[in-house]
C-alpha cells in the first residue's frame, strides 16, 4: 500500500516510517513545517501530492504539563487538526491511522480498561485527545485509533532516556533515585505499536483498538529494569505520587487491555519484558556498527 506518515521525525512516526519500509510500502513521509496539520490547506495539499492509500498521523501535542498551560494549542493539534486530517481522507477515498492516548480514562479503575469503557479524562491533554477521537470517528468511517501508553522509543524524550539520564546524574551525586511506585501501567516500545498497527490495516476493521504490551508494573519497577540494564549501581527508591506534584495530574492505573485485537484473533503485542529486551537489543546493534 501506499501510506503517508505525517509526523515522520517523532519518536513513533520515526519508526513507523521504518516498519512500514521494511514490510514492504511505499512510504512517503512528511513532518512540520512541511505540513501543519491545523492548517486544512496545508493538510489537502500533502494529501493531494501523496495520493495515499493510508493516512497515518504519528503528530500530535504531547507535553502533557505544557498542555494545561497552553489548553487552546492542545486542542487545536490533538482534536482540530484531527478533523482536517479525517475529512482529507474521506474525501481521498484513504483509511485513516490515529494514536490516542489511556488519558481519555480517569486512571481509577482496578482493572485494565477495555475499549468498551467509559471514557472520562482529568486533563488538558486527554480532554483533547478524545475530541480527536471523536471528531475522527464523525467524519471518516475507514478509521483505525489505537490507543497507547507509556511508550519509549530510541527516538524522541521518554521515560527511559530520562530514568539513565536521573540514574546517573543520582549516582554522581552520591543520592538515591527516587521513582512513583503508585502509579501503574504498560511500558510499550513504540516499534511493537508500528508492528501492531500495520497488521491490522488492511483487515477492514475500523474504530478504536487499544494497543500496549501484555503484563502491568509501576514506574519503579520499570526504572528498575531500566537501571539493571544499563548496569548503573544506583539505589532505586519507591515514592508516591503525592512527593511529585505536577501540573497535570497522573493516572494511577493506566493499563490498557487489548480487547478487540485478541477478538479478532491479531494480538501480536508482546509481554513489556520481552520488548524491553528486544528494544535494549536493537540499541546495543546500533551501537556497535
């Protein structure tokens, strides 16, 4: 197929422009300022220039603490842009692939939430990915939203580059490292995301599926991992949510389960360990050419 990645220099639209190559499409991607997905124009000109078969949005605005600063830009990325990039495809005949977010949910339940279930966002951030979602789903039937969570990548900020970077900086500083461990999700790889999705694009199967890796821990067991791997001798400490304030509050469970995917008898998402490894794996390659 042919498919247009809109969002190509961030951490997942960098690897689905790789995943994809290497399964074989005809990719053409693109990323700001040589799109701006608020802008309609700017949206049907890509469009117009790729002919795609597929749409798939990898941007979006994802400072989830900026976003209650700045609550008029996050809507206009995450929920307006999300118009203009649904009606192009529609028009265009094209599916349309969009990345959600497990902050469309409050983060109180005790089991892991399900497509089916109610949404109810407490942030700026899941507020406006959610009118995406909406806006998507009323304006283009061939759509596919896969909601994700706690992702990492070797591109882009994310919570391992950060645990290596704060392991050390605590090393140094002869202090420990101190991470929430009342807060619990997926850590999710975002090549397992492209994987996923491109899987299942072509099945003729639209509206919204969650898409994390199998099993849950806390952000304390991950730092765990994260620092064992790197071999920082660090002393990795539990806190609570309450001892870090921020902006926008987090959720405190945020697992998702893969209903409609298990379903329909696609489920390739692999257990967060065993991505984990394949992740710290392919970085080690690189490294070493």
């Amino acid at each position: 197929m042919k498919l247009l990645v809109i969002g190509s220099g961030g951490q997942l639209g960098y690897d689905f422009v790789k995943e994809a190559t290497l399964k074989g499409h005809s990719v053409f991607s693109i990323d700001f300022p040589d799109i701006d997905i608020a802008d309609k124009a700017s949206v049907e000109r890509c469009v117009n220039d790729a002919k795609p078969d597929v749409i798939v949005n990898c941007a979006a605005f994802t400072a989830v603490d900026l976003c209650e600063q700045e609550q008029e830009n996050a809507f206009r990325i995450n929920a307006d842009a999300c118009f203009n990039l649904a009606s192009c495809a529609r028009d265009a005949g094209a599916r349309l692939v969009h990345f959600s977010t497990d902050y469309v949910f409050d983060g109180r339940a005790s089991a892991p939430y399900m497509e089916k279930d109610d949404t109810n966002p407490q942030t700026v951030y899941g507020k406006s990915k959610l009118r995406g979602e909406e806006l998507i789903a009323k304006t283009c039937q061939k759509h596919l939203i896969f909601r994700i969570a706690w992702l990492y990548g070797v591109h882009g900020n994310n919570f391992v580059k950060s645990i290596r970077r704060f392991a050390q900086a605590a090393v140094n500083g002869n202090k420990p490292l101190k991470v929430v461990n009342d807060q619990f999700g997926t850590p999710t790889w975002t090549v397992s995301v492209c994987r996923q999705a491109l899987s299942v694009i072509d099945k003729n199967e639209y509206g919204v599926f969650h898409c994390t890796s199998e099993g849950q821990c806390s952000w304390f067991d991950f730092a765990k991992e994260i620092v064992s791997a790197v071999g920082i001798d660090v002393d990795v400490v539990p806190c609570t949510t309450e001892e870090f304030p921020r902006p926008a509050p987090r959720p405190h469970f945020s697992v998702l389960e893969n209903a409609r995917l298990k379903a329909m008898g696609v489920n390739i998402m692999p257990n967060w360990k065993e991505a984990f490894r394949e992740f710290l794996s392919t970085e080690n390659h690189k490294e070493s050419r």
